[in-house]
C-alpha cells in the first residue's frame, strides 16, 4: 500500500534503495557493510546477553517459572524483531556487494516490468515494524512503566528500552530506504497481534514476573474497555511514529537531492528498472 506525501506525488522504488545508503556512491562501499554487520551483531549480542541475564537472575532466586515468561514481554519481542530485521538486511546489502565485485549485480526485472523481490519487501516490513514500535517501547517504559525499585539501569535495560529506539533514528540518517505512511498499518498489526496474546495469556492464567495477571499493568484485561482504550492509543501513537519516521525520511530526500543527486544523472539508464507507484494505485 502506498500514499505519497501529496496528492499528485509519484514514488519510484528500486531494490538498490534498500541495500545502500544515500550517502555513498552506486554501488556498496565497505563502511556501510561494516555499519550494517555492526547492527547485526549488536542486537544478537544483546538479546544473548538478556536471556542469559534474565535467567541467571531468576535461577539464582530460585523461581524457575519465570525463565519461561522471557518473551512474553514486549520488549523482549521488538529485541527480536530488531535483531531479525538488521541481520536480514546485513546479509542482502552482503550480498549486493559481492554481486557487485563479481559484475553480476542487477535488479530483479519480470516481463519488462520491476516488480520488489519478496525478501526486500521482508527487509522493509522488518524495519517498518522495528523502527516505530521501538520507539513506542521507549516511550512507554520510561514515561508510564519504569519503577526504580524493580529495574536497573544496566546494559540490559538500555538495550531493550532506549538504544534500539534511537539506532531507528540513526539508521532512517544512514540508509536509502523509503518509507511511505500507509506502511504505519506494519506495526500496528504487529502491536495489534501482541493485544491479542496478551488477552489469551490472561484468559489462560498466565502471570507477569511478579505473580500479576497480566503482563503489562496498562494491558489489565480485567478491566477490558480501559485496555481497549489503550489499545485504541498504542495504535494512534504507531501512526504518529510512523509518520515522524516519514517527515525525517522526507528531509532525506530534499538533501539526497540537493547534495548528492547520484539517482539523477544516473535516471536514463535506470528508468527501466523502477516501479512508479501513484497515490491512487495502493495495492
């Protein structure tokens, strides 16, 4: 689905916008290779680091029970999500490059007309999902949920609660990819399917780490049209996310076209290969 920032707008896509930065040449450099596999890493390393941490903690307070509610939080999800959706962009902007060393690099081209291959429309669902819902994680915490008497304010908590938020903000900076308003729906299905679980956790008898029948005190179900309501919020807040993301990505664009017009000399001998998307055409 695809809405432009104004009526009239045109989008055109290509799969290089989503394995490159907009402040490198055409083809990879090895710093954006390097920026990328550091992400990667980073985030494997962090949701390691949590589970372990997570489990020595409970182990050594002997309630084993609680090994297994890792990832009933949502933090633990967007630790996962983070690190699916940068190690799956890693290995395609990899990819690219050795193409590109080898000469043997090109876009996907089906029957005279470019089409997005599935696994960029992966990456960019990934990242759509990741990005916003980081931030509403960060937001959350730190404003509504964060008691000092409970959480540290270690590596872990940070990984979780701050860092990926603002490595979405540094990456929106960094990279070529698009992003487009109507894509904000990504994360809100995502939110909208975690509500779910939540509700059936509670149905279940499931508890929190302090023996609470919820996950979340702001997702009591016992009280289902207060939770309905925030549910109601969480979903306007993704929008709202999602749509700064889009204003950043905006400005990104104006400078990519002022400074760096590398897609515009290069338009004759790339028409050929991209998708012009309309505002009317959402599908």
């Amino acid at each position: 689905m695809v809405m432009g920032w104004r009526d009239s707008e045109e989008i055109n896509l290509n799969s290089k916008q989503f394995t490159n930065s907009w402040l490198s040449g055409e083809r990879v450099g090895i710093l954006y290779i390097l920026y990328r596999w550091f992400l990667s890493v980073f985030f494997i390393v962090s949701i390691i680091q949590s589970v372990v941490a997570s489990t020595i903690y409970f182990l050594d307070k002997s309630e084993p029970e609680n090994v297994y509610k890792y990832f009933i939080y949502l933090t633990n999800n967007g630790r996962w999500l983070a690190c699916l959706a940068y190690s799956v962009e890693a290995g395609l902007v990899t990819g690219r490059f050795y193409q590109e060393k080898k000469g043997i690099y090109k876009e996907c081209i089906d029957e005279g007309e470019y089409t997005l291959p599935f696994y960029i429309k992966i990456s960019w669902f990934l990242n759509n999902c990741t990005s916003s819902i980081s931030v509403l994680i960060c937001t959350v915490y730190w404003t509504l949920l964060y008691n000092a008497e409970r959480q540290r304010l270690d590596f872990e908590n940070f990984s979780g609660h701050l860092l990926t938020a603002i490595v979405s903000f540094i990456d929106i900076c960094v990279s070529d990819r698009p992003w487009i308003l109507l894509h904000s729906l990504q994360p809100v299905l995502f939110c909208i399917i975690y509500c779910f679980f939540s509700l059936i956790y509670f149905m279940t008898g499931g508890t929190n780490y302090y023996g609470k029948p919820y996950v979340y005190n702001i997702l009591d179900w016992r009280s289902p049209w207060k939770t309905l309501g925030i549910v109601f919020l969480v979903t306007i807040a993704l929008i709202i996310i999602h749509s700064t993301f889009y204003a950043i990505f905006r400005c990104r664009v104006f400078l990519k076209k002022k400074y760096n017009p590398r897609n515009e000399c290069s338009r004759g001998t790339t028409d050929q290969t991209k998708e012009t998307l309309h505002v009317q055409n959402i599908i």
